[in-house]
C-alpha cells in the first residue's frame, strides 16, 4: 500500500516527477541498473551512491529526503570556472592573451600549462573598460553565432568566476573539457544542468554539467579584422594600429 511507502522513497518519486525524467532516463543519471521502477516501489532502498548523486546533481538536501529537515535543496560547492593561469608583462601587468581557433584546440588540455601560454601572442589594452578584471581574446570558429559573429572574428571577453554570474542576456566563451564554445548560457528552473544555446537556430541547445566547464569567460566586444591578418605578427599589428587609432579618438574628445 502506498501509506507503507517510505518517506524517502515518495520524495526521490517527487523529486524524478519534478525533473520531468522517466524511471529509465532518472535511473541512467544516476548511475541505477536499468529504471528507478524497484525503488519506487520500496523493494530496493536507497543507495549512499544515489543519495549523493542527488546531492551533486540536484543539490537534494539528504536530510530532507529521510524526513528531518522542510529543506529540499542545498547550495553545494560552486564550481569554480575562474582562469587556470594568467600571464604578466614585465611591468608585472596582466597580459590579454590571445587564443585563435588553432590554438583552441588544445586550450582545454593544455588549461594550467603556464609554458604553453608563452607560445600565444598577448598584449596590454590601454584603455579604462580592461582594467581590474582579467581578459582574454578568442577567435570566433564555425557559424553557430551568426549574425552576432562570423567566423574568424575575435571577441574579447572577461574572466568570471562562478557559473552562478551568467545572465541569460549575455555571451560567453565556455571551455569545456574537450572544446572552447562561444555560446549564450542558462540555468533553467528545477534544473542543475547549463544549457548552452547557438544564436544560429540551425544549431539546437544542448545541456551540460556545471562540472564540465573549466572556464568561462563573458564577452564584452568584439573586432574584425580585414584579410591581410592572417598571421599572429598581422594580427597583432592590426591590434597596435587599432589601439593607437583608439587613443587618438580618446584625446581629441577630451580635448
């Protein structure tokens, strides 16, 4: 009879029926032999290993699942996303490294690596908006982000350090454990998965764990380059005069 039920056993039903999963895609999440179907019906108990991944992925409080606490949900270790190394100039000033789509494909295994960053151009943006916070260039590849980017194009984007700072209004460099994404990132209700989204809508979102991300980096601007920067040297070239053109913008306005 349901009143023999334990209370542990209707609150995890509650909690599978909340998430919106089926017996066998709740059981697969949680790493349960085929569906959840035995434990909903009170011939299997409740493992440690289950009750934790409730808590990791879901943040169920474990004393709320037994009974002894009106708490469902607890905030669990943040996840931290903030940069794995950052490189100074000789004036000890952060440097705004610059990471092109070559180099991105070994950004995420390379991530703590201090000497494979020495082999990234880098350079320092005189300009007030890139001070106290630290930043970092990535070129934009593929077409996921059209019309906002077009491949090639570089963004310019600030370190954060929680995935709790997303807004749903901005976007972001995401790395991942295997692949550096720019994308628009959500946390959706009843939920503790991100789900990162394409403005192309040839491209659907996907979902993904806060632990998968090893950064996350919020863009602020970006620049386009003309076909001549096709090297680092170019590019950096391009970066000078673009920085001197600024500068010059900035004094004839304050005068």
């Amino acid at each position: 009879m349901e009143n023999d039920i334990a209370i542990e056993v209707k609150r995890f039903t509650d909690v599978r029926r909340a998430l919106g999963h089926t017996q066998a895609e709740f059981a697969k999440l949680l790493g349960i032999s085929n569906t959840t179907a035995d434990i909903e019906r009170g011939r299997t108990k409740l493992s440690g290993k289950v009750v934790a991944e409730l808590l990791r992925q879901f943040k169920i409080n474990p004393l709320w699942l037994f009974g002894e606490s009106e708490q469902q949900h607890l905030a669990t270790s943040v996840t931290s996303v903030i940069p794995k190394v950052v490189t100074v100039d000789n004036a000890d000033n952060e440097n705004m490294v610059l990471v092109n789509a070559k180099a991105a494909a070994g950004y995420p295994q390379n991530i703590q690596d201090t000497s494979w960053y020495r082999q990234l151009p880098a350079f320092d943006l005189p300009l007030p908006e890139f001070r106290n916070a630290t930043y970092r260039g990535f070129q934009v590849e593929g077409d996921s982000m059209l019309p906002n980017l077009k491949p090639g194009e570089w963004v310019l984007a600030k370190a954060i350090e929680s995935v709790d700072d997303v807004s749903p209004n901005k976007m972001y460099v995401v790395v991942l454990q295997d692949a550096v994404l720019v994308k628009k990132v959500e946390r959706r209700p009843n939920s503790n998965n991100i789900t990162l989204i394409s403005l192309n809508e040839t491209y659907p979102p996907y979902e993904i764990k806060p632990f998968q991300i090893q950064e996350i980096w919020q863009v602020n601007s970006k620049i386009t380059f003309g076909v001549d920067a096709t090297t680092e040297k170019g590019l950096l070239k391009q970066l000078q005069e673009s920085m001197e053109e600024l500068k010059s913008q900035f004094k004839q306005v304050n005068n």
